[in-house]
C-alpha cells in the first residue's frame, strides 16, 4: 500500500469522536479489518491489567509515578483522570507507526481531540454524528444496563458534545457502516493526497 | 448517491491540471465512467463547430461580441486566447450542476486553474504528476506526431508546470489509472465530508 514516493508516505494520525452511542467502536474496527496499514493507538494507564488485558495490546500499563513522570515530560499527547487512574494517549508509539508509513486511528473523547489538535496539530480530527438524535437516544435505551438517571446524564452530555462538532475538520453521519468505512477511508486517503504531506514531491519527479 | 442531508449536499468543482503527456483527459474519462453524479465541464469557444461537435456537448460555440461580454460581466472564471479564438470557463452551467449536487471535473491548463482558486475559492485543486520526467518525455514522445523542436519546447513548458505543483492543494501520480481514479474519488468524497461543506449539519441532527 505504500505508494512509489514511500520515503514521503508518512502516516497519519486521526482522531475518531462523537457522542456516546454514536458506534465508535464498531466504525473503528470496521475500518481496521479493511485496511492493513492502519492500526488503533493504544493508550497508556495506570489501572491494573483486568484478566485477559495484554501488555502493549489492551494497553500500556504504567504506575502513577512513571505516567505523572511522562506528563511532565510532555510524552503524553492527551489524558483523562477516571475514577482514581489517568489514562493517556503516548505520544512515542505514535510517532514509531507513523514513520512507519502506518495510519494511526485513535478512539478518542471529545476533549480528547481537542487537546491533540493543540499537542499534534497534523493530526486530521473527525467527528461522528448520529443520523438523528432521537436514534441516539434509542441506541443508548437499546443497551437497558442503565438507570433513567443515567440515560438522561448521558443524553446531555451527548447533546453538548454534538454541539462541539464545528471544531472537526470532518464530520460523517454514521447511519450505514460501510458508508461510514468508505468515507473515512476517504478522508485518509485524501490526506495523503494533500500537497503539504508530499512536499518537494515535484522535484522527486523532476530528476528521475 | 445524495446524502440524506441532501439540502446540504451540494456539488464541488474540481479543477484538474497538469503537464501535457501526463493524462489528464484519459483520468478525466475515467473517473466519469466511474461515477454518476460526476460531471465534465463544458468550455465555451468563439471558434466555428468541427464536423460532428455539438453545441453545448463539445462546447458552448459563441461570437466573439457575446465571449467579450461575458467577459466583461464577470461570466467567465477563467479563459485563455489561442489562435484568433477564446476559450473559456462559463459560470453559469457550473453553478446549475453545484446547486444540483452534481460535482464537476474541469480539465485544465495550470494558468487557468490559477485564475479559477482565484474567481472560485471553493472550487479544489489537484496535480497531476508523471511518475518521473524521463516517463513524461517517453509518453510525448511516443505521439510521434512533432518535431523535435515541438518536443523540446512542451518538455519545457512540462518542466514549467511541474514547478507550479505546490500551488494545488492535492497532487497525485499518475502512475495506474485504476489508483489515480480512486485517489481522485477519494478526494471528492473526503472533500464533501468537510466540516466546512456541511455547516451547521448538527443542528439538523439535533432537531430529528
């Protein structure tokens, strides 16, 4: 997949949000079983490995000490503290992929991307949008696990972060997956098309 | 292929340029032959119809008086003077397509898409670059149909244009058709998923 230009082929870091509910998860899988050479960031945390949770695949597992230490280092391109334990986004692994020529998906909150437009301002960020919020709504109903409270909680949230769609360079409405895929795909591609990525490209071509 | 936002939807102009030999009517075709809800744009001339043209399918044929006075109204995004005759851009059928949801590829010189970012900032940009000069040259020469000096002189003005590559905002190798259409498409697709072309989309989401 990497093109005749490879030493020029970097590849790309995108941040994925949207709503909870929106089907993140499932986009972004999707999308990885399409194509080889993307791959999911894999976040740093300081929670204990649940069974079954590998090293360097669920997560990177680190103490407080050593992910405050990477912090203050600016090693962390963004994090949340969540129920007494951060969780982070390295920055090291992702510049290892993407000199590696590997697209980079991150499954990311909305502030999340927020801090990596400002950390990483390369990093191509797009937003999920449900096909309406009532479907939303029904999608987060559909999971039954969650109190009236909670529903409503969530809800807002979601209403306020739907509302934050403007900061995104790019925005698909998530109502069919394969679309969803397609586009996003699409938006990977054109960004390799760009010319500030193929910079000095012409003079490549020129003296060959 | 419309969007289900399709009041938002609307089409894009895209200006397709790049050194003579490099295959930008072969790509055109190609990309047309690909998708529906893609057209070519028509240029209008002041020059008499050849045998089996068709006004308003080959060009738009006008007179001289009527070019100067769209000319003059601003009715022509960009135009170029070649052999006693004008050859134009028209503003008009290209908005009736845009405002259709209809995109349109443009097959023109550098100077012209120039003039074209200019009188239509929203209309895009791409490059088409040969895999390598020497390959350019090799394809000019296989027309077999000039002189030396004629060849001389397009691989100059080749040169010429290939400099101006980093005046678009994607270039593409034309190096496999099949890739070049893709990455073609890819960047109309990308381009529809802009923020920027779909504001205020999640205020329709919001109200459904």
């Amino acid at each position: 997949m990497i093109s005749p230009f490879s030493p020029l082929r970097k590849g790309l870091v995108m941040c994925v949000s949207g709503p909870s509910g929106v089907g993140k998860g499932t986009v972004i899988s999707a999308v990885l079983s399409r194509k080889t050479a993307v791959a999911h960031s894999i976040s740093i945390t300081t929670r204990s490995p649940r069974p079954g949770e590998q090293e360097g695949v669920s997560y990177y597992f680190r103490s407080k000490a050593e992910f405050e230490q990477m912090l203050a280092q600016g090693d962390i391109l963004e994090h949340d503290f969540y129920c007494d334990h951060y969780y982070g986004t390295p920055r090291q692994p992702l510049i290892e992929k993407v000199s590696q020529g590997i697209d980079v998906l991150m499954d990311i909150t909305v502030p999340g991307s927020m801090t990596v437009m400002k950390n990483y301002p390369e990093a191509i960020t797009l937003f999920l949008l449900p096909p309406s919020f009532s479907e939303l709504e029904r999608r987060l109903r559909k999971r039954g696990t969650e109190c009236e409270t909670t529903v409503q909680k969530r809800l807002q949230k979601a209403w306020e972060e739907i509302n934050m769609a403007h900061h995104f360079k790019y925005v698909v409405v998530n109502d069919h997956l394969e679309q969803t895929v397609d586009r996003i795909l699409a938006v990977v591609e054109a960004e390799h098309c760009r010319y500030v990525r193929q910079s000095g490209i012409e003079s490549i071509v020129l003296s060959k």
